[in-house]
C-alpha cells in the first residue's frame, strides 16, 4: 500500500527527532505544528522541511560530538553553520539544495527566538550561496495540443477510458494552467457538466482555494472522461481513478507522457509540469495580461509569474507599445 503524504510528513518527523536532544525535539514538534496551523503547509512541504532540517542537525551531531540541545544550537558560531554547509557541499548538494536547508533551518530558529527558547544568530549571519535562475521549459503550442489530445495513443492497446482520463488530467494542465496535483485533488462533483465552458475550484499550495475558468474542449475532455469510467464516481471522492478504482496517482499521468513524447519525438523536459508552463507562455505570447494570468496559475506573488515573460520578450513590447504616448 502507497504511503501518503501524511504518512511519509510522520516519517520524516520520526527521523528528525531521533537526531537532537529532548528539548530540541519537543521544540522541533512545535514547530511543524506552527507550519501546519498557521502556515498552513501541505504534508509534502512540511516532509521537506523536516528533512532539510534532519540534515543540519545530523552535521551538527558529528560536528559537535553529540546530538545537538538549545543550549548547543544558542552557543553556535557562523563557523559552524559554515561546517554544515560544507559538509553538504562535499556530499554533492546543489546550491539550490544548500539555500533550502539554510531556509528550513532559519525557519526553525525564528521558531525558537518566537517562543523564547533562544536565538541562533549565526544562521543569519551566513550568506546563502546564490542560485542560477533557471527558465520554464514549455513545449510548442503543436506538442501541447498533441500531448492533451487523446487520438494522439489511439494505437496503444489500453482501455478507452484509461486514454480518456490521461486525456483530460493533460487537458486541465494545459488549458487550465493546474498544476499535476490540483487536477488529481478534484472531487467527482466538480466535473464540468455537459462539456461547456464553466469554473472549478481548485486546492493550491498553502491549502489556498481559487476559482479557475474552464473552456469549453478542456470541459468536454473531463465528460469524455466521466462518462467512459466504469467505476462509480460518488460526489466527495477522487474525480480521476486508476486502474482498479482507487485515486489515480501522478507516476501515472508521468509515465504516459514520457511515452507520448517518445512518439513525438519532444526532449526530456516535456512532462506534466511542463503543460503548466506551455499554458502561461502560450497565453502571454498572445497578449494575456500578467496579473490575470498570475490569479490563473495561483502565484503567491507576481514576481514567480514575471519568469514567464523572459521567455518572450514580445509580450512587453506590445504592451509598451499599446500604452506608452511616444510608442
């Protein structure tokens, strides 16, 4: 049996905890608890936060020769923090992995400072290494049609509801903008009816809700799907189901892709993501406004949508040259 996010967020707390002393441990579960109920972090980014914070904890460990109390952690040195991230260093870490357990670890210590429990100031004075921004990878408008269109596996030898329903996760990534797990998070009695144009009401990170419109091929896709399944779609349970009935799992919709751009001859970077990215770039290629698609896609904060227009650089000159009195 798979084990959920849950599962897998207990796990990492376990294997934390089992790296610091009582009163670090007991601090550690306050702290998960704040990220949950007042941050409202989904299982999967509490697992990372957990794990990143593992790691500084176990280096410390060695480092310091014991598993790391408050009184250790308030007494620490940048010296330290920098033996931490030299260690990971060694071992092959990223700089993108090294600013995440400095973050992970900075979140914790403004836990401890929160609750009085002591300041680990060092972890401030350390600079994170920088990161090289790197760019969405979308795929043409051709290869998005291609991937989301069902008559593209019309030979495989699989059910015509399985092509159906991997049909319309791909149609909601790409003519929804959703990422991979809001579609799977959808209930059967959020289904578009009819296949007209309508809205649904997606969970996003943080446990944030938002509205999405849904044309109308994107809709008829979902029915398509809905009225081949063969299992019964109660109102409160999974709208996507797999194989023998249960939710449909993300490696799922991964391995029929990777399949579908082996047809298409399209490079290793068009996944299911990649849908996501081909719907925002496509849409800014032909004049959408950014802060609209910024509600769209559920960013927190425009600058995560302004990457977009870095890929295409004509978008801002229309609108310079739309709005600007010299243009």
């Amino acid at each position: 049996m798979a084990m959920t996010d849950e599962d897998k967020a207990r796990r990492a707390l376990g294997a934390l905890l089992s790296v610091c002393a009582g009163d670090v441990a007991e601090a550690v579960e306050g702290w998960l608890a704040r990220l949950s109920h007042e941050r409202r972090l989904s299982p999967k980014t509490r697992e990372a936060y957990a794990r990143d914070l593992t790691q500084v904890l176990r280096i410390l460990a060695d480092h310091l020769g014991g598993r790391p109390g408050l009184t250790q952690l308030a007494a620490l040195a940048p010296s330290d923090v920098r033996a931490v991230l030299a260690a990971r260093r060694a071992d092959g870490a990223a700089a993108r992995s090294l600013v995440r357990l400095l973050a992970a670890a900075r979140s914790f210590a403004r836990h401890l400072e929160r609750e009085g429990l002591g300041r680990v100031g060092p972890l401030s004075a350390v600079r994170a290494p920088k990161v090289a921004k790197g760019l969405p990878k979308p795929v043409t408008v051709q290869a998005a049609l291609a991937l989301s269109d069902p008559e593209t596996r019309a030979g495989e030898a699989r059910e015509p509801w399985v092509l159906a329903r991997d049909a319309a996760v791909l149609a909601l990534l790409y003519g929804a903008g959703l990422r991979i797990s809001e579609a799977l998070g959808l209930k059967a009695n959020q289904a578009p009816k009819g296949g007209a144009e309508g809205q649904v009401t997606v969970l996003g990170k943080g446990n944030k809700t938002r509205m999405v419109p849904l044309i109308a091929p994107v809709s008829r896709a979902v029915a398509d799907y809905v009225s081949l399944c063969p299992f019964a779609l109660a109102p409160d349970t999974p709208l996507f189901r797999g194989a023998r009935g249960g939710p449909l799992s993300p490696r799922i919709v991964q391995l029929a892709v990777e399949r579908m751009r082996g047809a298409l001859g399209l490079p290793d970077s068009a996944t299911p993501h990649a849908l996501r990215h081909s719907f925002a770039t496509h849409l800014l290629a032909q004049g959408g406004e950014l802060r609209a698609i910024q509600e769209l896609l559920g960013h927190a904060s425009l600058s995560t949508t302004q990457i977009y227009t870095a890929l295409d650089d004509s978008a801002l000159m229309r609108a310079y040259r739309a709005a600007h009195p010299r243009a």
